[in-house]
C-alpha cells in the first residue's frame, strides 16, 4: 500500500475589483498524461497556522499576491488525489479573498510546484462558467454563481457548503 500523505489545507476564491477569479494553471510534472488544470491557490495549513494565515501564506508564495483581505470560509471539501508521485488525503477549508488585483512574482514555491505551475490568471466568473479544462476544487463551477451573488452580503455565521466530489 502506497504512502498517504494525510493533512488539512486551505484554498481561496480570491477576487480582484471587477469580480475576477484567481487560479493557477498546473499540471502534473510526474504524471505527462493528465491533463492540465485550474486550481484555487492554496495548499497544507503548517503547524502553527490557522487556515487564513496558511491562505496568506499561499497566495504571496504561489500567486505573488500581497494584499488580500481574507474573508469568510464558505466551502470545505475531503478531496483525495495523486500529485508529483505522491498520494494525498486531504481536508480543505475555502475561504473567500478580495484584493487589488495586483501582483509580484511568486516566491518560495516548493519544488513540484514549480515545475507544475504553468501560469496564472484572473478569470471574468461568466469565461470560467463557459469554459470546460477541468479546476481544483472539481466542483467549482457548480458552486461558484452562490459564491458571487452572495459576495455583498457574506455571512461570516453562515456555515460553510461541502463541495466535496460525488
């Protein structure tokens, strides 16, 4: 039986002022037959961390993003998956995040990121509905359109949705 890597992570529906949607184009740098994907940034929450300081984190490291204001968690998800040889079990909270849009170059990506990370990009919600390349979360498109009417009057009591895969 193969290794798991079990742990909790934290990703980010981060959006600029005209309601665009961050993510990350990646592939897999172990696996030449995936496909690429689109992902929200984020990863594993390291000790220490709670889930917005591990989303900060992720989001200068991966995105190059320095000022997002982290906003509620509205999704958690048990996505369980293999990447660059290794299999993970994981516990994914999801928050949402405003910014300015702005960004610096990416610092301190871990080594498969950054032979996985192919570019990144802010998304008009109504190109990413169109579109069909697979993301990370699975299910993102599906739970989206809430996220964004409700953006106005998030509820930070409100429980968070499991968008986990079916």
């Amino acid at each position: 039986m193969p290794f798991v890597l079990h742990r909790v992570a934290a990703r980010v529906l981060c959006f600029d002022p005209e309601q665009r949607l961050l993510l990350i184009r990646s592939h897999d740098p172990a696996d030449p037959r995936k496909q690429p994907w689109w992902e929200l940034p984020g990863g594993g929450i390291d000790p220490g961390e709670d889930a917005i300081a591990a989303i900060e984190r992720e989001l200068r490291e991966e995105a190059g993003v320095l000022d997002a204001e982290i906003g509620p968690c509205v999704w958690t998800q048990h996505a369980q998956f293999r990447f660059a040889g290794w299999e993970f079990d994981q516990h994914e909270r999801i928050h949402t995040a405003r910014c300015t849009g702005r960004t610096v170059t990416a610092r301190h990506l871990e080594a498969f990121e950054a032979l996985a990370f192919e570019e990144q990009r802010w998304w008009p919600v109504s190109d990413l509905l169109a579109d069909t390349a697979p993301t990370v979360p699975p299910r993102l498109r599906e739970f989206l359109p809430e996220v964004v009417a409700g953006l106005a009057s998030a509820d930070p009591q409100r429980r968070p949705v499991d968008i986990s895969p079916v």
